[in-house]
C-alpha cells in the first residue's frame, strides 16, 4: 500500500486549521481543472488552501474570493474555485466531512478503488455529509511565497549506477515538469541520465518511499510522489528531502526545477525549518475584519502571487455539499 496523504500536507494543515479542525482532518484535494461546490439544505463552512482565486454565487450575484481563508456558505449558495495562480494543486477543507477511513487514511486511493467516497475521485452531483453551521470567516495573514529555490535532495541509493558526468549533468542543469504528471509521480523532461554499462539500468526491486527520483532505462528522471508504489526495479540517483517534496509534488506541467545535493543532517534542520514556519503561519491566522482585509483586492495582493486568474462563469454548477452528517 503506498503512503498516500495530501501532496502539500502543509497546505492541508492551514486549511484545516482555517476552520479550527484537527490539523489531519479529511479534506478535499483537487488539481488544475477548479472545483465546485454547492451548500444544499444547511449553512457550513468550508476554507481554501493554496494559490488560486474563488467565486461565491448566490442570489444576488457573485462575489470574487481568494484563497488562505474561510468562508461560509448559506444554503442554495455555491462556490467556484477557480484557475490555480501557481502550481498545480488546491485545498478546500470543511468541517466535519464524514469519511470512512482505511488502514487509520482518509485518503482515497483511486487506483486499488479503496478510501475516500467508494474508492473513486469525486463526480459532478456526488453529495457529502459535512457538520452545519457558519462561524466567523478567518485569513491567514502572511500566505506561504512560491518558492523558486532549488529542489535539495541526498544522493543515493543507487547513485553508483551514475559516473561524475552523469552526476554532475542531474545537480548542474534544469528540468521542466512533463505532462506525465499525477499523484503517483512525476516524469521530468531534461537531460537523459545514462547508467554505467557494468552496472545497467535495473536493480533487484527495493523499497521506495515518496521522493525516490527512479532513473529507468530511456534516462529520464521520474519522482515518486504519495501514491508512488512501495518497491521498484530502478536505479534511484537521489531522494528528496520530506522539506521540499511538497514544494515539487505541486508544481504545475512546465514548471523548471534545478536540484541541489544536502547531507542528511541538512534534510533533518530543513525539516525543522518548515515546521516552524507552519506553526507561524498558523499562528498569523485572524478573522477576517481583524485582519484589516477586508477589500478583496487588498486579499489579492497579500496572496503574493504575480497575478490573479479570473475564474469566469460559474453556470452549472453541480450540487455537493450541505447534508448533516445524519442525513440520509
């Protein structure tokens, strides 16, 4: 069974504790394509996590959002997350969202049909049980920067099966995110690694965890991320520190990324690092008037992101949320 979990657990964590929930409350992860929802008989509450823009419909009109904050929906209410700004996924936590969970997960594993709702991805009209009620609307004060740094990784396991060139060519030149990306991993476009030929491009199948960066025998490089399989039959040049996994495991088809080489020790101060800065984070979040942003462009600007995205028309869209967790 592979680990599974969110792809930015960071980002699930500030959604959550958005709403106050247990940071590893079950929440809604979506990709590129938006999400939309839609508050049936009861009001709740839901927060957005990550770097995209939103619609409120209701009666009276729309009204435009952005993210790294809570909002209530009154019933017949509908919310439209719109274009990611950066990246390529987004959070939407709720309160009470009622999920069978397996093996302790919440997480849906879509490829074995297993978690989640029925072991699938979520559909238009799919409705689910969350808690009602609206409390005060709450923003993250500083939301997290979109960091451009390179990708630190330890070298190895199986970095042997590489000469000096080989290394030199992974640490020294760009990669750029290809299509070929999921939740299980991501193919990466760039320059093809070769193995030495005593060594060859297969091993005896070991275990990999979610950072392995496999390097098959076509030479190019792919990154196992949260639903990545438990053991392969490739070399891994490298394994990305758990700091700056989530860093990789969003970014969006297209994206370029550099690689740099740390120790252990370095993995271990840099995991450190980000929980501290996930605690101040959490620690900066206010109600919404407290904050003193009030003005939605006000909330654009202190996304820190280069541009906002209009989301466009929110016809159509499907119901999904608003039953009581007793509801049947």
């Amino acid at each position: 069974m592979p680990r599974s979990g969110a792809l930015e657990p960071g980002w699930l964590r500030l959604g959550n504790a958005l709403l106050g929930n247990p940071e590893d409350a079950p929440a809604i992860e979506f990709l590129a394509g938006g999400l939309a929802v839609r508050a049936l008989e009861l009001p709740l509450q839901v927060a957005l996590a990550g770097h995209f823009t939103a619609e409120l419909v209701h009666a009276g009109g729309r009204r435009r959002l952005a993210s790294w904050r809570s909002v209530c929906l009154k019933p017949g209410e509908a919310l439209r997350c719109g274009s990611l700004a950066a990246g390529r996924v987004g959070y939407l936590a709720l309160t009470g969202l009622a999920v069978v969970r397996h093996f302790g997960s919440a997480s849906t594993y879509a490829r074995a049909g297993l978690g989640g709702v029925d072991g699938r991805l979520l559909a238009p009209g799919v409705r689910l049980s969350v808690a009602a009620g609206c409390g005060g609307e709450r923003l993250l004060r500083r939301p997290p920067a979109v960091d451009e740094a390179p990708i630190r990784v330890v070298p190895g396991p199986q970095d042997d099966h590489f000469d000096a060139q080989q290394m030199a060519t992974f640490f020294t030149q760009a990669y750029r995110v290809s299509a070929a990306a999921d939740r299980m991993g991501i193919r990466l476009d760039g320059p093809l690694l070769g193995h030495r030929p005593e060594k060859g491009a297969e091993i005896v199948s070991d275990a990999t965890v979610p950072g392995s960066i496999q390097v098959p025998g076509s030479g190019q490089p792919i990154v196992l991320l949260a639903d990545g399989q438990t053991a392969g039959g490739y070399p891994k040049i490298a394994t990305v520190i758990t700091a700056d996994l989530p860093r990789l495991a969003v970014m969006a088809p297209g994206q370029t990324l550099r690689f740099a080489a740390v120790s252990v020790a370095a993995a271990e101060q840099a995991a450190r690092a980000r929980e501290a800065e996930l605690q101040a984070l959490i620690a900066g979040i206010a109600p919404l008037a407290e904050a003193g942003n009030g003005d939605p462009q006000a909330i654009y600007t202190a996304n820190l992101i280069s541009g906002v995205v209009d989301a466009g028309a929110a016809d159509g869209l499907p119901p999904a949320l608003g039953r009581s967790p007793g509801e049947r």
